[in-house]
C-alpha cells in the first residue's frame, strides 16, 4: 500500500507541476505577445515619420531646384553687366585716348556735348 500511496503523490506531484507549467507559459507568452504588438506600434510610428520626412526632404528637393535655377539666371545677368561695363570702358579709353589728337576748338566741343 506505501507503494500505491507514492506513486499517487508522485502522479499528484507531477500534475499539478504540468499545470503550474502550463499557466507560467500562458501568463508569460501574454507579455511577450504586449510586448511585439508595443513593438508593432512603434515601427508603425516610425514609418510614418520616415514618410514624412520623405515627403519634407521631396519639397526641399524642388525648393533647391528653383533656387538653382534663380542663381543660374543673376549669373548671366552678372556676366552681362560685366560685358557692358568692359564695353563701356573700352569705349571710353577710345574716347579719352583719341583726346590727346584734338585741336583746342575740338576739345571744347568735347567737353561741351559731354555734360549735355
């Protein structure tokens, strides 16, 4: 009868560590499940930042291809400036270098339709 009596508690024993077994695993695998839809949310989040970042970072593309374009356009406007300043002083080396050839009554006229 002690033999019986052993394997009973021992049955008894083992039964009840199985469910203690069965309900740690149930609570524990709960968290875990929490803790991957936490996760989930998160990388969620996360996708919509990078989307709007992108989203900025495209306007910001478009915005410095205009401003290139703005740059591009006063660069010509300067380079032309420049031409017309070098024209404008060339001519007016012609003009002061051909001064030294002129008459008394030449200069005169020159000077006058020069304030004119």
């Amino acid at each position: 009868m002690r033999a019986t009596f052993n394997n009973s508690n021992l049955q008894t024993i083992l039964l009840i560590l199985l469910v203690g077994f069965i309900v740690y695993n149930f609570f524990y695998s709960q968290t875990i499940q929490t803790d991957i839809n936490g996760y989930k949310d998160r990388i969620e989040s996360l996708s919509n930042q990078i989307d709007n970042v992108k989203l900025i970072n495209d306007k910001i593309d478009i915005k410095l291809v205009s401003v290139d374009e703005h740059i591009e356009k006063i660069d010509e406007d300067i380079i032309n400036v420049g031409r017309n300043i070098k024209n404008f002083k060339q001519k007016t080396n012609e003009k002061i270098n051909s001064v030294d050839d002129y008459t008394y009554n030449e200069l005169e006229l020159f000077f006058t339709n020069r304030y004119d």
